[in-house]
C-alpha cells in the first residue's frame, strides 16, 4: 500500500507533497503531531472518481484514528518557493469518521481542479496537472491555537512572533479574529505581550463541519497564552528550528493541556536582516 | 467505476458523434462535483477549466448581472473551456443543491491526444458549431 502511509513513514515530496513530509519529518523527530496518514495524489483521485476498492481501501486504513478528522490537500507543488497556493487548496475540519471521507477528498480533488486554482496555475507558471496528495489527521478540540514564526518577519529580529485566539487555528489564519499578539526572545524572555479582540472561535459540529462561535465576553480580551504555555511554543519554536534548519512559519494548538504541532513550513517573507 | 452516465454525455453536441465505446471512454473520466444551493459554479471572465454536465438541482446563468437562462438535469456548460482554456463567458450560480459531473482538461487532453479518432470527431463536431454560428 505504497499510496497510502502512516504520516510517521512519509518521506518522498514528489509522492505525498511538501506538507506530509514536513509533518512525517516532525513525528520522527519526536515533535507533538496529530497522528494521521498521507495520501497519494493517484489514490485521492481514485476516491475521487469513485473507485469503490479505493474508497474501502482509504476508510479501512483510517477507520483506527476514529474521529472527528481534519483533511488537508498536500499537493506536491504546493507551498513551493514561488508559489504557495494559499487559499486554493480546501482544508476539510471536522470529517465526522472514516466512512465520510470518500466526499472529503473528492471535494479537495475539485478545489486543486477549480477554475480559480487553474487560474492561478497559470499565473504562476504552474500550467500542469496538479496531483493532490492529502493528509487525513485526528482533528484535535483546542482550547487554542494559532502560528508562530521563530524569527521576525517584518524586521528579521532573532525573536519568536506568536498569534493566538480561541478555538481553532483558522480564525488567525483566515483573519476572523484579532489574535492576541507575542514576541518571546530565544532566551525566553517575554518582550510584548498584546491582548486581541476575539469575538469568534472556530469549533467543530457534532455532526461534521465547523461553527463560527461567539466567544463569551470575559474571554473576548482575555489572554490565551500564560507564561508556561510561551515557553512550551518557545521550545516547540527551538525543536523546529533545529530539525528543519531556521526562519520557521509554524501553525500549532492546545488540547487537553498539550502543545501540538500542526505544520511548519519556511517563512516566505523576511523584511530585515 | 463512476463516471458519468453516457446515455446523458449522448446530447452533448460535442461528444454526439462518438461511437458507443469512444463515448464509454469519455463518460470515465467524468467526477462527481457537487455543489450547494447559492454558490458560484462559474465565474465570467474566470480561465475555464472543467465541462460540467447536470445530474440534479437548478442553476442560473447570468451575464454581467442580467440573468440570461435557467439550467438543470441533462443541461451542460464549459464543453469550449476543455479545447481553448479561455475564459467563461458567464457566470453560473446554484439556484438548489446541484450535483454535476465534471471533466478537467487534464484528463479529457491526453485522451484526445491519444486517439486520433476522437479527436477528429470533435474537430469535425467544433466545426459543425462554427459554420452554425456563421449561418445564424
């Protein structure tokens, strides 16, 4: 079952994509990643086109995670150094189990093959085929979660730049909120800290899908972060940085009191140094 | 398999003089899309790159605003997108739930390519439409 591999033992870009790797990377070097399988382009498109003996095949080898699931295309030219896809590859939370995920991935399959993504194939000189790898991982229920990036990107300060809100990491990555903001210096020290304004979470259904919810107003201004937690994501920021070399763009969450890491990629834009 | 029931992918002019076993060949490459009730299908100006053939639901077609059609089971749209890779020429949103095949140009080219046959027989099928539009 070559096309389909525990995340632990994904290692070939140009099969599963740049983000299974990083994340395959990150479990052997004992980093805190979901557990989850990669996905191969020519499977995803299999489940895609209906191919029942693949479909059977994805949601057998799944099924042990359980549920509820997050679904994330991994193509093999997404996040590329001149291109990074933002926005046209879908991202599926909350995949109820398994048995669902045959409508997941062809939903993430369309999004690689819409208009808009073609679109920007050709804008960026990618005019090819796209093959949609995926990463299927247990979707985790964080109190919060958000990025980091472990040097400043507008001034390239040696400084961890941290964003955090309630719920899941997409109301800071999708700009619902105004995270609160963090700047840690390696030796740990808290240079600023900055309270946002998080009217919403992101959370997930009972029944698959997320919910934009309305944050209770004592926590709207509230602080997500305590010390303790900076100096986890600070470690965290360290262990990335020293598995995948520096200048990390890192997405991460707190569940059930632990840091997990979501992904970590180069950052892509440097201001100074 | 899946793919799109060919009987339907018949009525498509350009798909209409393919023999039985070429159309069966076609009707393979076919993905299931679907789509909920208020989103945009196609957006004009868009590059095109899918054909879409309706299986379920209603759609409405609009050029620059003005509404200009109703769509629904049997009707197909974007057949010119898989040859030219232009832009579409209007925009389609999801009056209901819609559930559409759809075929990319990236698997409907390589199989063009590969058998001559077909590929004449959409040539011949693209021509018939051109001196149409010349007449009319």
């Amino acid at each position: 079952m070559t096309e389909l591999r525990p995340l632990a033992e994904v290692s070939d870009t140009s099969v599963f994509g740049s983000k299974a790797v990083g994340l395959g990377h990150a479990l052997r070097d004992g980093l805190p990643v979901p557990p989850g399988f990669a996905l191969a382009g020519p499977l995803v498109e299999a489940v895609a086109a209906g191919d029942e003996a693949a479909v059977e095949r994805v949601a057998s080898a799944v099924r042990p995670l359980g549920g509820p699931l997050a679904v994330r295309s991994s193509a093999v030219d997404e996040d590329g150094a001149d291109a990074s896809f933002a926005g046209q590859h879908l991202t599926l939370l909350n995949v109820p189990s398994a048995d669902e995920l045959g409508k997941a991935l062809r939903e993430i399959w369309w999004s690689a093959n819409s208009d808009s993504a073609i679109s920007y194939r050709k804008r960026v000189g990618l005019f090819t085929r796209p093959s949609v790898a995926v990463v299927v991982q247990v979707l985790l229920d964080p109190e919060c979660a958000g990025v980091m990036f472990t040097r400043n990107p507008i001034n390239g300060a040696d400084e961890r730049m941290i964003e955090a809100s309630w719920g899941l990491g997409e109301a800071v990555v999708a700009g619902l909120v105004i995270p609160d903001s963090y700047c840690v210096a390696r030796d740990g020290q808290v240079r600023e800290r900055r309270a946002g304004l998080k009217r919403i979470a992101i959370r997930g259904l009972p029944g698959g899908g997320t919910v934009e919810d309305e944050v209770a107003p004592e926590l709207v201004e509230r602080l997500c972060l305590a010390g303790s937690r900076l100096d986890a994501l600070n470690e965290l920021a360290r262990r990335c940085e020293e598995a995948y070399g520096p200048d990390r763009d890192i997405e991460w969450a707190v569940a059930d009191d632990t840091l997990y890491l979501l992904q970590c990629r180069p950052m892509t834009k440097m201001g100074g140094a | 398999m899946a793919g799109a029931p060919a009987e339907a992918l018949r009525r498509v002019p350009l798909f209409a003089d393919l023999d039985d076993d070429q159309l069966a060949q076609v009707a393979l490459l076919f993905k299931e899309r679907d789509f909920t009730a208020g989103e945009t299908v196609v957006k004009e100006g868009v590059d095109g790159a899918a054909f879409f053939l309706i299986e379920s639901g209603e759609a409405k077609v609009t050029v620059r605003g003005a509404e200009r059609a109703s769509l629904g089971p049997g009707d197909h749209f974007g057949e010119i997108a898989l040859i030219d890779e232009g832009v579409r020429s209007a925009t389609i949103a999801a009056m209901t739930d819609l559930v559409c095949y759809g075929l990319t140009l990236w698997e409907f080219r390589p199989l063009v390519i590969a058998n001559g046959e077909i590929g004449w027989k959409l040539v011949q099928s693209v021509a018939k439409k051109l001196r149409n539009a010349e007449l009319s």
